[in-house]
C-alpha cells in the first residue's frame, strides 16, 4: 500500500478537476467550430443537418400555378 504525501493528494485532485476542466473546453470549442461551419454553408441541401424522412417531390405540380 503506497501513501502519498497531502501535498501530492491536493495536485492530484487540482490535476483531475483541471483535465476535467480542458475536456469541457474542448468539447465547446468543437460545438462553436461547427455552428462557424454551418454558418458559412449557404447552398441547399446541405444546409440541413438530416434529411426529411419522406421528402415531396421537386417542382410544381399539374394543374397548380397561372399557366392553368
């Protein structure tokens, strides 16, 4: 059984909540890198991040408009 010293314990902890710290900063720097990339993206479909599950057919349809 290996004791560590109560000044290695109090880095240790500071050590932890500091990683835990980084990894959520990390993890937000990466949601706003995204949001600037969709941002930027302008031309459809890609501007969408899922696709309709039963999308309607492009164009006008018959009979519909003022050329009837």
């Amino acid at each position: 059984m290996t004791t560590e010293c109560p000044n290695c314990q109090t880095l240790r902890a500071e050590l932890e909540a500091l990683q835990a710290k980084l990894e959520a900063a990390q993890a937000r720097i990466a949601a706003l890198e995204a949001e600037l990339r969709r941002g930027r993206r302008q031309a459809a479909p890609f501007s969408r991040d899922e696709p309709k599950p039963d999308p309607k057919p492009p164009g006008r349809r018959r009979g519909e408009g003022p050329f009837t």
